[in-house]
C-alpha cells in the first residue's frame, strides 16, 4: 500500500448552504489524498452518509436549521464516528467546538492555508488512530497465541523492546549467505533437520533447530502456531474457524497454516 493510501482520507462535506459545499469541495480537490464520498445538507442526510460510508473525515457545519453540527454528533455511532473538522462564520463557536473533540475548526470563507492545516492534522491523526488499532490487533493476537493476559504480553512486549533480537537471518548455502530482514518473514516451518523461512513469496532453507530460532526472534512478533510451524504476528489478517473444529490463519500473503489443536483453545475469540 503506497503512502498515498494509507494517508488518504475518505472525507464528508456537510453544510446546509450550497455553495459553501461547492466551494469547499472544490479546494478539496486540490487535495490529492482526500477523497469527498458525499455531501450532505443537514443532519438526517448527514447521518445516513456517515453510516453507509464511515467516513475517515467529516467537514461540519456548525450552524444548521433543525439540528446544528454540535447537536448531530450525540447521534453518530460510537463505533463509525469520524475525525471531525467544525467549520463556522463564528469564531466564538470554537471553544465549544473542541469540547467535542473536533480535530480542527474552519472559519467561513475556509482559507486554503487553513484547510491544508486542518487536513494534515487528520492525517497525523488518522496514523495515530491507525497504529493504535494494530498495536491492540497484534496485543490480542500474541494474548491469544501465548495464553498469557494482555497485561503479561504487554510486559513481554516491553521487555522485548529493550532485548537484542537479530533484525536478519544469515542463510547460508554452500559459499553463499543470503540476508534476510527478520520484518519481512512471513512464518517458518520445519522439515526435517532444516527450517524454511518463507520471505515474500520465496522460500529460504536454512540448517537450524525450532529452538534455536527462537532464541534469537523477538517473541512479541514471532510465535509458534504449530508444533513444526513459528508466525510473524504482524503477518496475521484473520483467525478462521472451519467445521470440522479446526483453526487457520490466513497471513498477508495469502498463505493459509493450519493451527495446532493444541492453541485452539487460545483463538476462540477471533473465530
């Protein structure tokens, strides 16, 4: 995923004047990352826009017949509320403006310099929202997976950051080593005496033992899913449960392992 991407923000315009929503829809263009999903009227529209699309950002009118922009905020959904940016003809609405939590508030007419402020402020908001969802999604996992609370892999996890682990892996065949970075394996299995190490899309042979690569993996990343088999946690996208019982993970590769029954126990969660 390019940067572009990550930082782009699929963005609301709600105001009740038209040619405020035209204006501002029309700065926004100049905007690369911001992508404007629909515009909105008044309250009603603006809710039934926020549900369907779940916005990353919503530019709001404070000032609207019937229902005002502060008001309208008591009704979105805990679990679909946006990054809010106010926009008003008054400055004194800016206090109660951030009570709310808006990100950042616009004055009418909205300067370009203004919204190119407000705009990276919701991208630097959005990473922050982003990077606390896959530290939490990585903290449930390794709870899983270890069957330790999420106060103990927290520790581990803090620990860890403090302990020396190999950034790579020297794998040598014949008069050749290859390096390579630990952050790009996606999982390791056993065969026989050697150990394949499964790096974006190739597969690496290595003379080691299990043990010995997980002396030297950070364990807060890398865990054993299987008797023969280590994972990068951060490679995990889902948790599946099959009805025969069994348990797989399907990684950013789009490789499916098959879970031990023996840490199926730990996953029930996720199913």
């Amino acid at each position: 995923m390019s940067a572009v991407d990550q930082d782009g923000l699929k963005t609301i315009i709600v105001d009740d004047e038209e040619l405020a929503r035209q204006g501002l829809a029309l700065r926004l263009q100049a905007f690369s990352n911001v992508e404007v999903v629909r515009e909105a009227r008044n309250a009603k529209e603006a809710l039934e826009a926020i549900t369907i699309h779940e916005p990353d950002l919503v530019f709001l009118d404070i000032q609207m017949p019937g229902m005002t922009g502060l008001e309208l905020l008591s009704e979105i959904q805990v679990d679909v509320m946006p990054m809010i940016v106010f926009i008003t003809a008054f400055d004194t609405f800016a206090v109660e403006a951030f009570k709310v939590h808006a990100i950042d508030y616009l004055l009418k007419p909205v300067e370009v310099d203004r919204l190119s402020e407000a705009i990276a402020r919701a991208v630097r908001q959005k990473r922050v929202i982003s990077l606390s969802k896959e530290k939490q999604k990585l903290l449930d996992l390794a709870s899983s997976l270890t069957g330790k609370s999420h106060s103990a892999v927290g520790e581990l996890i803090y620990n860890s950051e403090g302990a020396v682990y190999s950034d790579r892996l020297a794998i040598k065949d014949g008069s050749t080593t290859t390096f390579v970075p630990v952050r790009d394996i996606d999982w390791i299995d056993a065969a026989g005496d050697y150990m394949c190490v499964h790096v974006k899309g190739e597969t690496h042979i290595m003379r080691t033992t299990m043990r010995e690569l997980e002396s030297i993996l950070n364990p807060a990343i890398f865990q054993r899913v299987h008797r023969s088999t280590i994972v990068n946690l951060k490679k995990v996208m889902k948790v599946s449960s099959h009805i025969n019982g069994e348990y797989y993970l399907t990684l950013t590769c789009g490789s499916s392992l098959k879970m031990s029954r023996s840490y199926k126990d730990k996953v029930k969660h996720f199913s």
